[in-house]
C-alpha cells in the first residue's frame, strides 16, 4: 500500500508506482514528482529491508549511477559561480592529472565520456580499493586514456565519479561532501542527498534486497548464476551491436566487484561520487525541479539561465564504447527515453537496479524515483520507462499558467487560441517568447 500525497491530476501515476512493488517478497519504492515548480507526487511504499520493515518518508535508497547527475549539478554549479571552465584542461585544476599525456583533456569531455579513461578493470587489482579516495585519484592520474581523448564516448560507469569529485575538490579545497551539503542541500532544504552516507544517518537506509553478502555462500552462488546469464545476454546484445565486449567489462565489471557488499557501512560510508549516493525520492525531484525551471526554485537560484542553455545541449549522438546505445550525452546527464513521448530535451541520469532522476524543460517537469530491489542494465529496466510515460501523460493534461502575465523559468508559453506541439515548443524555448495577452491561457 502506498503512502504520501499524490495530487488528483496525477493519480495514475500511483497507480503505476503501486503496480510495481513487489508481492509477497520484500523490496519497495518511492517517487517523487515536480510540475511548474509544486509537487505534486511524493508516494512510497514496500518494505525497506528482508525484515519486512516499511518504507518511510524520509528512507534514503542507494541508487548507483543516479548519483552521476548529482555529481554533475555540483560541477555546474561550481562553473556558474567562476570556479572553473567547461573548455579549459582539467590539469590546469588538478597538475597530477596532466600525466601521461593526458594535459590536454577538458572539463567538457570529463562530462560528456570523452576522455578515453573508462576502463576501472585496468585500473585497479580489487574493487574495495573503490573505498580509497586517494588511491583512487593516483590511479587515474597514472592512467593511459583507451582511446584519443574527444574521438568518441565512452561510459565512465565508475571512474567518472573520481573524475568529477577531484576536480570539485581541487577548486573548492573542501570535500565533495562538504561542498555538496553547502551548495546544494542546505540552499534548496533536501532531507536526503548523500554521497558518502554519514553514521548518524545509517538507521534511515534501504536495504538491497537482493544484495550479496560476503557471508552468504547460497546468496553467492545463485548471484553468481545471474550474473553469468546476464553476461550471456549482454554479450549477445554487444555482438549485435557490434559492440567491443571486452571495452564493456573493462568500464563495468571492475575486478572483485561480485564480492563487495553494497549493504555495508563501508561502502555506504565512503565517497564514490559515480555510484553510491544515498537519497530520497523528493530531494531527487526537487534537485532536477530546479534544473526544469531554468535554474532556480521557490526565489533560490542555483545556476543562471545561461549555464543551463549550454547544460542541455546534446554533445555527441555515437553509439559510444561501452554502452550499446547512443545516450546523447549532454554535460553530465543522458537522454531520456520514453515510448510515443516526445523528450528529446529532457535530460537526466538513470543507475543500475532502476533508480533515475530527470528533467524536462519543455513541460518544466522533474521526476525522482529510488528503490531497493531492481537488477538490470547499468541504467536499470523498464520500471523507469513506465513512470516516465504515465508521468508525462498527466503533465499534458494539466493547465500550466491560467491568466498568467510572468512566466517563471525556461518553459514554453502556449497561447489559448492555437495548438503548438512538442517540437514548436522547442523552439520558443531556444529562443524568444512571443507576446503575450492578457487573457491567454498555456497549456502543454
């Protein structure tokens, strides 16, 4: 049974939410959802761990790769306060970096998976070293890139959050967590946005209900099996696709990962800034709310119009090394998907098991949604996708500005007297709003 708010126009939307919480086995869920600024689902529901105790309001769910597009928020943040520049060398911010030939790499092609330094497998001789901050940032600083940095893409499933969070502490001289709770949490007022889960918060987590723990022999075995005859389908898929399998593993399977313990305080605790941000639902929504309405929420402004013009556009459309997909990488987030839905200017970032947060300029709409029992691709499964379309079809049911004489943030102005689809929308929201009169009424 779900709990929360839902408002009336968005009930099909629980209804979706409802249809995928396990029955009679544990796991749960919680989404949250921001239109034009209110919001207007924040529902959740299932069991937080094997014990069967519920999901709560304020449940904090570790939701892998999602973190990625929190991650890149707190870059672009950083860059609109002057800290650094999209185009400029990310040794020029981080001297060590430089080795190797890698000098000549940009800020822009951290963001976007272009710099060729993907490949975790080589890296690192056992996935707990994953915990060592320092250890980690030596490794990619003696790193070779894997291909000529800018000549294609490719998904830096873990190393981007090393990537990323160096460089944010580098220029602030204070740790990503640090700078995250200051920049981020605090301004906007989330109950959940962690990336490196404090003790005194770890009595508030989901457990992964199909976690493998190390002291779990049966639990190994049949972990082990799933994840042999999910590799034999990925490798069906990448061979299709012509995908290079062995560029694939390198980027996701680092050595020793089957061991680690995700439920662990240990790895819950420590600083991975690509995987394992612990967060609510409604932080998520709110954190891309802001994103959806051109950078600011309820009177706080956290990047300025202008960054987010350059935040959303597309930087590459390749299929890319890794990912058997082209994910049209923007600065940090990918495209989203949905079925019969126009979405080609939302953006967001999805992770492994299910989780995702995203964006929607266009109908100044955000989603985020985070559970404990999903397997899948590192962008999770369908589950997504169906929150995605039902999420959309409400929104374009709803009047977006009744009488309105201001339009707040980046999204569209529909006149009442004539009917402007997804793709006209686009272009007035690249470009200029036309005149308004007093009486028109816009609608999505």
């Amino acid at each position: 049974m779900l709990q929360g708010y839902v408002h009336p126009d968005f009930g099909k939307v629980a209804e979706t939410l409802s249809q995928q919480l396990p029955r009679n086995r544990p796991g749960g869920a919680a989404l949250s959802v921001y239109h034009k600024g209110q919001c207007v689902v924040d529902i959740w529901g299932g069991t937080r761990n094997t014990d069967g105790d519920t999901w709560r309001s304020e449940t904090l769910a570790l939701s892998f790769s999602t973190t990625k597009g929190v991650a890149s928020t707190l870059l672009h943040i950083l860059v609109d306060h002057g800290y650094l520049r999209y185009d400029d060398p990310v040794s020029k911010y981080w001297p060590e970096f430089g080795q190797k030939s890698k000098q000549f790499i940009t800020v822009r092609q951290l963001l976007c998976h272009e710099a060729g330094l993907y490949h975790i497998r080589e890296m690192i001789d056992d996935a707990e070293r994953m915990m060592d901050w320092n250890f980690m940032t030596t490794a990619i600083e003696r790193a070779k890139t894997i291909h000529e940095p800018g000549a294609t893409n490719g998904y830096h499933a873990f190393t981007y959050g090393w990537l990323i969070g160096e460089l944010i502490q580098r220029v602030t001289h204070k740790t990503f967590a640090e700078v995250l709770e200051e920049m981020v949490t605090i301004p906007l007022g989330l109950d959940g946005l962690f990336v490196g889960l404090p003790p005194s918060e770890m009595n508030r987590r989901a457990e992964l209900v199909n976690n493998v723990g190390k002291n779990n022999p049966n639990a190994m075995r049949f972990e082990r099996r799933t994840q042999h005859l999910l590799m034999k389908a990925l490798t069906a898929g990448l061979k299709v696709a012509n995908i290079d399998l062995d560029k694939s593993i390198s980027a996701l399977v680092p050595k020793g990962a089957m061991y680690l313990d995700f439920n662990s305080p240990d790895f819950l605790g420590s600083c991975l800034p690509a995987v394992n941000g612990m967060f609510t639902a409604r932080s998520l929504a709110k954190l891309y709310a802001v994103l959806a309405n051109g950078g600011q929420l309820d009177g706080t402004r956290l990047i300025s119009r202008e960054s987010m013009n350059e935040i959303m556009q597309i930087q590459n459309r390749t299929m890319g090394d890794v990912i058997p997909l082209p994910m049209h990488w923007r600065l940090g987030y990918h495209r989203v998907f949905a079925l019969g839905r126009p979405t080609s200017l939302s953006f967001g970032h999805f992770g492994f098991g299910g989780s995702g947060a995203w964006a929607d300029p266009i109908r100044n709409l955000s989603v985020g949604f985070t559970l404990n029992n999903g397997v899948g691709t590192p962008f999770g499964d369908t589950r997504m996708l169906h929150i995605t379309n039902s999420v959309i079809r409400a929104a374009e049911k709803r009047y977006l500005y009744p009488d309105s004489e201001q339009i707040s943030g980046i999204g569209p102005f529909f006149p009442r007297d004539r009917k402007i689809n997804y793709g006209a929308a686009k272009k007035i929201v690249s470009g200029v709003l036309p005149r308004r009169r007093r009486n028109d009424v816009s609608v999505l």
